[in-house]
C-alpha cells in the first residue's frame, strides 16, 4: 500500500473494523527477492501523486520490472492525464498496469494511453523436479507472492501426497488461475487431469499456457455454481478464494462418484474454516497438512491440507 508518502503493508486493524497500515520491516524485508526492496526506494523516490493506493511489485526472471496500481477508474485517469509520473516511469523500463480491467500503460506520442495488458513469464511455476516453467500472466494476475514461496507450496503439495502414499489415475484442479498449479499437477498426478478457472481474462491465460506447459490437460472456464455437474476425478486439487470453496464442496455427499482424496490449498483462515466444516460434513477427514508463510510480514499462513474420505480411510 502507498500511503501517505510511505509504503507499507495493509491489513486488518487491531482493534476491529478499517484497516492499519505497517510500514516495511527490516525482519520481512530480508526474506523477500533481494531486488524488490531496491524497486520499493525507486518507487518511493519517483514522488507517486496519488495519496493511497494498492500496488504490487513483480521481477520477471530476466530483471523486467513490473507495477500494478488498483486504483478507480477516476484515478487511472488523473494519473494518465497528468502524464508526467507515469511517462518517466515508462521511460525508465517499468511495466504498468492499472486496476481491475487488465488494461497497461504505455508511451504515446501526447503521453501515456491505455491498452490492454500484455502477459509475460513474471513468476515460474515449478515442476516436482524443481524446473522452473516460464508461464505467462499479468503482473495483476492472482498468484502467489514470489517465487521461492510459490516452490515451497507445490513442494508441501508433494511432501503430502508422497506420506500417503497416493497415487490416482484422475485429477480435476478446482481455481487453476493461468496454471500455475496445473503446471505441477500435470508432471506429479499424470496426463488424465482437467484444470478449471471461473475468471474469464484468468481462464484465456490459462488456455494460452496449456499447449506449451501442460498438453493434453483439459481446460475450462467453468464457474462454480451449485448446479453444475463437477468432473469425475480421483483427487480434487483446491485452490480457492480468501472466503473458500463451500458451495462446490457441499454437494460432494450428493455425488454418485465422488473423489478419494481432496488437497487444499487455503490462503486465508476464514476460507480454510468454512471448507474444512464442509469437507467434515461431507465425511472426510484431516490426514495431514503443512503451513507455509506465505505473507512475510504480515499475521497470515498459507495452508495446504489433504483429506480423505471415510470410505478411503
């Protein structure tokens, strides 16, 4: 978050309600890419002429740098009419986008216009191997904060599976994103998967992955809804929203074929509360999971869990 002349991080208030704003922390700041905090005094430095606004900060591989700013819509236009801070942002190498409807921002021959974002391999996916997969997204694109982060989730995916000895034929991920699990799940589960995205600029990303990163892996942009139809699969992998799955995860006791195991990935607390009541309901059970500091700085763990069901068990 710039706030105020500083940046920092956003989180819930102490005391309840609104929001506090922490400013960076030598403690966090030394478990993040060694580049980033260098791109945080550059930020800084340029004099933003916004008072608040969210952002995020990517290094592609290659050294490319790349800002997203989430502002409203009247605010992209005050900064794209003003045009000086953004142009020399441009001018010295920075990728940008702004808000919420994938748009980036380039040089014009009157100053900065809009378009719409062009993706690019910010964040590797990782293969079971430890090979990095150059998957393209936007710098807005949801995904995990950094790569080292990103290898220790799959890695704890694994570690999972392996002390249970899992092996299964069939696999559906639930919240594929533009495949940045799918791209693991495809060399660790095998060839019979369907990876599935309800965010349609999230799905085309996905779809624009596959070919090169995970052939054969059927793709779709379906939504979950309470009444669909989910794939017949032998594992669910689930990666899903700050407030979780609920809705698909309560129709599994109606299922004729419902899955053996279920792996879960949860970013926030409340999500992970809601799915595993649901997976419970549903006759499951907690076999094992690991939590990963996800966020540096802040009170939140990523969690990933397998489930079994009772019939399994």
């Amino acid at each position: 978050m710039w706030h105020e002349g500083r940046l920092g991080l956003r989180g819930p208030s102490d005391a309840g309600g609104g929001w506090r704003f922490a400013p960076p922390e030598e403690r966090w700041l030394r478990q993040l890419d060694s580049e980033l905090p260098n791109l945080f005094e550059a930020f800084a430095a340029s004099h933003p002429p916004r008072v608040d606004m969210q952002v995020r900060f990517r290094i592609a591989p290659d050294g490319r740098r790349g800002l997203w700013l989430d502002l409203s819509r009247e605010g992209i236009a005050a900064i794209v009419s003003s045009g000086g801070w953004l142009s020399r942002l441009l001018d010295d190498g920075w990728i940008i986008e702004l808000g919420q409807r994938g748009e980036g921002a380039v040089s014009g021959p009157d100053g900065p216009v809009l378009q719409p974002a062009f993706p690019y391999s910010w964040l590797p996916a990782w293969t079971p191997e430890g090979e990095a997969l150059p998957l393209e997204c936007l710098v807005a694109s949801f995904s995990q904060p950094g790569p080292r982060i990103n290898r220790a989730l799959t890695d704890a995916a694994g570690a999972l599976l392996d002390a249970e000895s899992i092996e299964t034929p069939s696999w559906c991920e639930w919240g594929a994103g533009y495949g940045n699990l799918t791209a693991w799940c495809s060399r660790r589960l095998g060839p019979s998967g369907t990876a599935l995205e309800g965010d349609g600029r999230a799905a085309g990303l996905l779809r624009e992955n596959a070919p090169r990163f995970f052939p054969g892996i059927a793709v779709s942009a379906a939504r979950v809804a309470r009444g669909m139809s989910p794939p017949v699969a032998d594992l669910w992998l689930l990666d899903p929203p700050r407030n979780g799955f609920a809705t698909l995860l309560e129709r599994l006791p109606d299922l004729s074929q419902r899955p053996a195991h279920v792996l879960a990935l949860h970013c926030h607390q409340d999500g992970l509360a809601g799915d595993a009541t649901a997976l419970r309901s549903a006759s499951y059970r907690l076999l094992n999971w690991i939590a990963v500091n996800a966020f540096p700085g802040t009170d939140h763990l990523e969690v990933v869990s397998l489930w079994g069901s009772d019939d399994q068990a």
